[in-house]
C-alpha cells in the first residue's frame, strides 16, 4: 500500500497519464494490479440556518460547519445572544461548499432586517419542496 500512495505522490501516476487519477468509486488497472478506488467525501459543508424562538417569536441568523452542534450549543445556552430566547428550532438551512459564499449569505439575509421578508423565505423553501427545507 506505501508503494502505491509513494506511486501517486510521484511525477508519474500509477494509473497512467500524469495527473489521470480516476473517480473515486471506480475499478481501474495500474502498475500494481487491478485496484477499486474508494473514499470518503471528506469536502466540509457549511450551512446558513434560521432558528426561530416561538416563546419570543425571534429569529436567529447564523453560519457553521456542525448545523446538528451548533443547534445543540444554542438550546443549551453556551451562545450569549440566544440563550435568553430558548428553546430554539431550526426552521431553514442552505448549504454552501465555502465558508466565504455561506458567510455573505448570512450577512445578505441579516440586512433585510425584516421579520416578514425572513417568514417569506422560510415559506418559500416549505412550498418548493413540500416540507420544511431545513
């Protein structure tokens, strides 16, 4: 197996062309036999998310790359900003490939400024898809 990654690292591939390595999940052929490619997509994602706080009817805009440890962290009270408005219910989430696309996105929806242009976006994503989006 170190013959095979130190084939990889090198100038010339194993499977062939310089630079031609196949698909992950795909069977091919090279120097040290017939091999099956497998990985894990190890790409984190990052997510808008809207929470709402339906004792106080509030919202909550935010970006992270754990959307299940950041919901936890808000119902327990570890964030300042929210823990007064607990409990806390995910109602919306977009997901993002880059932090940098996720966080202009946060910051595009905290300017509306509007609880109404907020409530129309969750809307929009239930209707679209037939449930809640999040």
């Amino acid at each position: 197996m170190a013959e095979l990654v130190d084939a990889l690292d090198s100038k010339s591939s194993a499977f062939g062309r310089e630079g031609s390595i196949p698909s992950p999940g795909t069977k091919t052929s090279s120097k040290f036999g017939e091999v099956f490619l497998f990985t894990t997509d190890t790409r984190t994602m990052f997510y808008v998310y809207l929470l709402h706080s339906a004792v106080n009817d509030r919202y909550y805009i935010g970006q992270t790359n754990n959307l299940e440890n950041r919901l936890e962290r808000h119902n327990k009270g570890y964030v300042r900003s929210t823990k007064a408005y607990r409990p806390w219910e995910l109602v919306y989430r977009e997901t993002f490939d880059d932090r940098r696309l996720a966080m202009s996105r946060e910051t595009q929806i905290k300017s509306w400024k509007s609880k109404i242009k907020i409530q129309e976006l969750i809307d929009a994503s239930r209707s679209e898809s037939g449930c809640l989006r999040a």
